[in-house]
C-alpha cells in the first residue's frame, strides 16, 4: 500500500503544457490575482473550466492561496506562484520525446505570440515603445553555459517582484537552441 508521500507527484510539464494552465501562469508570474481579476483576464475560459485549472494548479502546489475574504457569501481567493516551480526542469525536458517537445515549444511561442498581439492591439499602443526582441549567436561550453545562466538568474532576480508604483510588467523569455551544423 502506498502512503501519501510515496505517490509521485505529476511532472510540472504533464499540469503546465496544457493551454488554460499555462496562461492561468502567465498571468500570476510575479504578482498576485483574485480569482475574479483572472476571470477577467481570461475571458474566453468558461468559469467552472477555469476553476478546475486552478484546483489542479492548487494540488500540485504550483499556485498557493495567498488571502482569502468573504464576498457576498462566498469566499474570495487571492492566487500566486507557489513554492514548486512553474517551469519544465531540463530533467523533465530531456524526458519527452519529440512530439511532447515539439508541443511544449509550440505553447511557450504561442503564449509569446498572444502578449504580443496584446501589446499590438490600438487600445494599447502607447506600450509599442518597450516592445523588444533579438536573437545572438553564444558561443559557450558546457560549463560557461551553466554559470550564464547562473548570473542571468542573479542579475533578474531583483526585477521579479513589484517594488514601485512607476513599473511596468514585462514578459521577459528565454529559449537556448542548439545549432545544428546545417544552420
């Protein structure tokens, strides 16, 4: 018989590669959202759908209840990131095959796609001015690798969180692409 902590728990990329679940994260990276503002955020997901992403989310401690309070009768949650990390490990990465790897590219470019339309839309195009995007060639073995990505994340890490009422959200990706030698 199986105790509680023996069950393995489902792998970060089985509950974030579906599309509801990843734009439910998309939205939370970084700051906090009543369960009505992500409604609001996410209007093409029906209610009881969105509510069972966010149980799943919830279970698998990716999102956390940060507050709760009473609102006409019922019980408003706040929702954050939890603990658990809300990105595929390069462990889980290396375990799929093709077609999941190829799916999960295809909802991280499609997740990028939807904020830049966003950005695009009249209504916002004053935030045209901060739109940016590069691509360079690195040239790094695997240990340079390593600490690049190592002094990124210490580099970004004081612009993860809110600390000032004149900041702006930006969605900040990332993508290593080995080339091939026909590239």
């Amino acid at each position: 018989m199986m105790t509680p902590d023996r069950i393995p728990r489902t792998s970060i990329a089985d509950l974030v590669l579906h599309p509801v679940r990843m734009r439910l994260i998309q939205q939370l990276g970084g700051r906090s959202m009543t369960t009505t503002q992500l409604r609001e955020a996410l209007p093409d997901v029906k209610q009881a759908t969105l509510y069972r992403h966010i149980a799943a989310l919830l279970d698998a401690e990716i999102l956390t209840v940060t507050e709760e309070r009473p609102v006409r009768g019922a019980v408003e949650r706040t929702l954050a990131l939890g603990d658990r990390l809300a990105h595929v490990q390069k462990e889980e990465l290396q375990a799929m095959d093709a077609v999941q790897l190829r799916s999960a590219f295809t909802m991280f470019l499609s997740g990028l796609s939807h904020d830049f339309e966003q950005v695009l839309d009249e209504e916002n195009a004053h935030l045209q001015e901060f739109l940016g995007f590069a691509r360079a060639p690195l040239y790094a073995d695997t240990g340079e690798l390593e600490q690049l990505q190592s002094d990124l994340m210490e580099v970004l890490t004081p612009y993860l969180t809110p600390r000032g009422e004149d900041q702006h959200r930006f969605s900040f990706a990332t993508m290593l692409i080995p080339e091939t030698e026909e590239q």
